[in-house]
C-alpha cells in the first residue's frame, strides 16, 4: 500500500500521468463536437411530452370534476428509486422551496423527476467532495500537507460545504445559458411573430410556426413557444399560459411582451402595433449590450499587454543595441 501512494505521489509518475489526461482532455473536447448529434430533436420530442403532459393533467382534471376516474399523467413515470429516497429523507420539505422550483424551470427542467434528481446530488454531492478532500489531504497528503491538523479539517469542511452548494451553482450555470441563448433569438421571433398575426394567422397558431422557424437558432426558446401553445390550448385562462412563459425564461424582454398580450387578450386590443414596438426595443436593448462589453474590452485587454506585448516590444527594439554592445565589450 505504501509503495502504491509512493508511486501516486512521484513526480515521475504523476506528471506524464497529468500530461496524458490533459492531451486525452483536449483531442476529446476537439473531437466531441464531430460526433454528437444536436439535441433538437430531443428537445422537441421533450417539448411534445410536456404538450402531452399537460394534455393528460387538463384530461384528469376534468374527469374528476365529472365524477370519473382520470387517468395518470407522464409526471408518474419517474425514477421510482429517487422519487422513494427523496420521500423518506422528507427532502422536498426540506430544500424546496418556489425559488429552487422557478430556477429549475429556467433552467428547463420542469419534471418532478428533475427536481427529485436535483435534491438527491444536494444530499450526495458534499460527501462525494468530503471523500475526495479527505483523500487529498488526510491520506496522500497532496494539497496542505505542513499545515495543522484544525487547518486541514476546515479545509475538508470547507469542501463539503461547496459540494452542497455544487447542483445549484450546475442549475445557476444551465439557467443563464439558456437565458441567453433565448436573449440573442428574441428579436427575430418577434419579427416573425409579428408577421405571422399581421396575415391574419392565430397567435396559437403563430407561435407554433415561429417555433420551428426558430429552432434552428434557439432550441430553449423554440421550446417554450411549444410549451406556451400547449398551455394556451388546455388552460382555462390563457392569462396563465403568458405568465408561465415569463416566469420560466426570467427575461423582462419576454415579461414585456407576455404583458403586452395579456392586456390585448383582456382589451382587445391589436397587438401587431405593440409587437412591432417590443421587437424593436428588444433589438436596441442587444445592441446596447453589445456596445457595453465593446467599451468594457480596452481596460481588460490593459493587463495582458502590458504583461506580454510590452516585454516583446522591449525585447525587439532592445535587442538589436544590446546584442551590438555585447560584441563591442566582447
């Protein structure tokens, strides 16, 4: 045993051992884009389960108001192991609360079974990163070796204390990209959108034509577009349906637009005046940000000039005079 944590810790061994994982590392990364396949149509197919879900919920629900047995819906066909270790770690009470669930949704993971996996990695995550913190500090000795023992345990701590936080900061993660991915496509869908009502078309029927139009650009927001169609069919009050949407994308963009077509549902009023509008507004508030990070580049590029154009200017008009004085006094 001690010959085996011997050779873990040898340089010899352990450098070309970090040089292969980080060559393996990178041909990965560099060849995983060419064999993956685009989660479109997953995503759509996802979109369609959730149409379906709904569907089925709506069905239930009106079966039981008639009196009649209403048949289950896809929610019940989770993940039966996660869904009993949640339920008798009575975790839901415990770590859920409407934050948790609408940072989900944005993220684009509305199913109970994605809560329940999401609340069981919060329970094992942190002794996953305890394990590994203590098998770095305590047994190989690898990272905080001299320092003192009360030193070394808050550092394990420490470790679990982040592994806890860890989904959420993996949700946080998938919410934003998703976020912005429906920011860079919102423009254009309302475009589309906007002549799909001008011809006269239905807004149910609008949104699910832009929804494949846009797809190509945006999957998350071709999938709420799906799912908002799905709601404005099956929920009595469509204001709902435009409240969803906002809530689960999180942008004031689509809030704006979400209200625009609630006060048009309420007063009816047209909508393709304030769509224009909206679309408009949306397009210059993009390029505001753009010109925003534009500005923001000279102070960050400042750093890394001085630290590696400077020394080569230096060295290129230095050089010459040094390399001549060198022969001079040589």
């Amino acid at each position: 045993m001690a010959n085996i944590l011997a050779a873990l810790v040898d340089p010899t061994y352990l450098v070309p051992a970090l040089v292969s994982i980080a060559v393996f590392a990178t041909l990965f990364t560099i060849m995983v884009p060419f064999f993956e396949k685009g989660d479109l149509e997953a995503r759509m197919k996802s979109a369609a389960l959730e149409r379906e879900e709904i569907r089925a919920r709506e069905r239930s629900r009106l079966n039981a108001e008639q009196g009649s047995k209403g048949r289950p819906g896809l929610r019940n066909k989770n993940n039966q192991s996660v869904r009993q270790i949640v339920e008798q770690l009575n975790l839901r009470k415990a770590l859920v609360d409407d934050a948790t669930v609408a940072k989900l949704r944005s993220a684009g993971s509305r199913t109970q079974n994605a809560l329940n996996m999401f609340l069981l990695a919060r329970v094992i995550m942190p002794f996953i990163f305890l394990v590994v913190a203590v098998l770095y500090i305590f047994v190989l000795e690898m990272v905080l070796a001299e320092k003192p023992f009360t030193v070394r345990l808050l550092a394990c701590i420490v470790a679990a204390y982040g592994g806890f936080y860890a989904p959420n900061l993996f949700v946080s993660n998938q919410a934003g990209k998703r976020q912005k991915s429906i920011k860079i496509a919102w423009p254009d869908a309302l475009d589309l959108l906007l002549i799909c009502v001008e011809s006269g078309v239905s807004l149910e029927a609008a949104m699910k034509r832009v929804a494949e139009e846009i797809a190509i650009q945006s999957t998350a927001l071709a999938e709420e577009f799906l799912l908002t169609t799905a709601e404005l069919s099956y929920l009595q009050d469509r204001r709902m349906a435009f409240e969803n949407l906002g809530n689960r994308t999180g942008l004031e963009s689509v809030k704006s637009v979400t209200q625009a077509l609630i006060q048009s549902e309420r007063y009816g009023t047209p909508i393709a005046q304030a769509l224009r509008v909206l679309s408009q507004e949306s397009r210059d508030a993009r390029m505001n940000e753009a010109e925003k990070k534009a500005a923001a580049l000279p102070p960050k590029l400042t750093v890394p000039m001085i630290l590696f154009f400077l020394p080569v200017l230096i060295g290129v008009i230095l050089g010459p005079a040094i390399i001549q004085v060198m022969d001079n006094f040589g």
